[in-house]
C-alpha cells in the first residue's frame, strides 16, 4: 500500500469485555475459540475450558465448551440480551460455533482420516449440549458460514486441499482417500450432504469468505488473490490489490468492501470500491471507538456487521452501509 494513502475512521463500539464476562458466569481459565455475528445479528462465542490432561491424540481431546449468544440493537450499539448454554464436557477440539436453526454447529477445523474411516469433525448440538448428529465435513477447515436455509459453506486451507492426516496418504491398509476439501470450497445441506462444490478455480487455500445482504457468497483465494461472487449459477470475479487477506466484509450497495490488510499487515484494515472487474485501493480505515484507536487483535467480518477482538481483551462491533467513505 502506498505511504501516502489516505485514511478514514472506522467507528466501532464497545459489545463487552471478555475478562468481565469470565469474571462474572465462573469461566475463568477459559479462552475463546471463536467469534462471529449470524444472519440474525446476534454475536456468538465459543469458550473452550481446556482439559489439563492431554490426550496422545490431540483432536480428540476433551474441552468444556459455553457457546454465548448476545443480542444487540446495532443501530442503538448496546446489549439488550446475553445467554449462556453450557455444552459439558466434549470429546474433540472444535474451532468453530455457528448457529443452526434451533441448534448449534460445532465445528473442528482438523479431522483426521483413520483405520475405520474419517473424524466426524462436524456436531449438531441442542443448546444443552445433547449430540443431535454428527458427521463429517473433511480436514484443513479456514472458514465456516451458515446460510439463513441453514446451507452450510466451508473453504479450506491448503492441508485440506493437498491431504494430511491421514487424507491423500497411499500408505495406510484403506489406500488413498482424496481430501474433502480438494476443491477448496463446498456447500453442503444442513445434514452434511454436498450441495456445490467450486469447479472453476484453483484454489490452493481459501483465505476469507463472506455474504452479501441477498446471501450471495463472496470468496477470497490464494494463488491468485482474485475476489469471485457467487450465486452457485453464476459469478463475478474481481482482482484485489491485496495479497493475504483473511478476512473481508461486502457493503449492502455490494461494491464496497471492507478488507483485513494481507500479509505482515493484519492488524491494519482498507476500505476498497469495485471499479469494473478491479477492486481500487481507496482509503485506509482506522478503527476507533470513543475517540481512541483500537489495537486489534482478530477480527470476524460478515456483511455490514463486524467483530473486531481488541488487545485490551474487549469485543467491539461495527456496522457500515458503504456510503460514508
């Protein structure tokens, strides 16, 4: 990016401070394994109490899980209601929560290929913590997004895409087993069953993916670091003057973006504008809640809303149209 580009304020507030909220539901000790706002606006996370006894094999080893669901008014930028659901004790090292209908999605992002056949790496869970399925969605998992159908969409990084653990391994009695994830992003229904799968580009790690307002799928991919929107029939492709960006959100207009920096640049965000087949480098956007900056440590960005994990331990949002660059 150029020394000389300009800069704007990406205002942002203030949702909760995750040590209070550690402080005051007894979860101490606990870290927090995801982040994410749904279809429905409400923010979810998902707190693992790690055992303190390692199993040999890692991926199974058990967590205490609590999946947290804020309600927010966005435009008033307060809580108006938070729950916890205390899943228990669960046997395998989960990564992602999202909700599904009534239920929870929990999600591993590694899964392993074994003598009697893959981990069931993805768990439907009533908000008790009663195991409703399980089933399989492959290894290497970087991105999850449930669609208001309740489709799911999972891209993947470049051990699910080329094989690990077990996937793509001739040596095992089972022989080789492709990777689920080879194409580097699929669609699947609610039970885990492929609705779509990319055919169309070589994607060796799916960086980043997102949703517009009509529930379009944007993806982001390396090698080739193009920006394709899809509706499963037919797409858009964009070339982005970013290389290594692991996250982005699509404004409501649909040609204005807000993306994570790329590489050695995560913690530093821009705002682009679709020109054509081009995103343009436009301004950079600075995040700032109360009149100070926010240091950044991780973001999840879906649409107009986003989460941005401050350093300082607090979970800030922010809502954009696009329009007020």
């Amino acid at each position: 990016m150029s020394k000389s580009l300009k800069a704007k304020n990406l205002p942002l507030f203030s949702i909760i401070d995750l040590n209070e909220l550690r402080r005051e539901n007894h979860l101490e000790g606990t870290e927090v394994t995801d982040f994410f706002t749904a279809r429905d606006g409400k923010v979810y996370l998902l707190m693992e109490q790690p055992s303190e006894t390692q199993d040999k094999d890692w991926l199974s080893t058990p967590s205490t899980y609590t999946a947290v669901e804020i309600q927010l008014d966005w435009a008033e930028q307060r809580v108006l209601e938070m729950t916890l659901f205390p899943l228990g004790l669960l046997k395998f090292q989960f990564h992602y929560l999202r909700p599904a209908g009534e239920h929870f999605l929990l999600l591993g992002a590694r899964c392993a290929y074994r003598e009697n056949g893959p981990d069931n790496n993805a768990w439907i869970v009533s908000r008790d913590g009663t195991i409703l399925s399980r089933f399989c969605l492959g290894d290497g998992i970087q991105n999850c997004m449930v669609k208001a159908d309740g489709t799911i969409i999972t891209g993947y990084f470049d051990e699910g895409v080329f094989g690990n653990y077990g996937w793509a391994d001739s040596s095992g009695t089972h022989g080789y087993v492709p990777p689920v994830g080879e194409c580097g992003l699929i669609a699947w229904t609610p039970a885990g069953i492929p609705l779509w799968k990319n055919e169309k580009y070589s994607i060796y790690d799916c960086y980043a993916i997102s949703l517009d307002e009509e529930e379009n799928l944007w993806f982001y991919y390396y090698d080739e670091f193009r920006l394709v929107r899809t509706n499963f029939k037919e797409d858009f492709v964009f070339e982005v003057p970013i290389e290594g960006s692991g996250a982005f959100s699509v404004a409501p207009s649909g040609d204005t973006f807000l993306f994570q920096g790329g590489y050695q640049k995560h913690n530093k965000f821009y705002f682009l504008t679709a020109h054509g087949g081009h995103l343009g480098q436009k301004w950079e956007a600075i995040p700032i809640c109360d009149g100070n900056k926010v240091a950044v440590e991780q973001c999840s960005l879906l649409s107009s809303r986003m989460l941005f994990l401050g350093k300082n331990g607090i979970l800030y949002g922010g809502i954009w149209g696009g329009d007020g660059l």
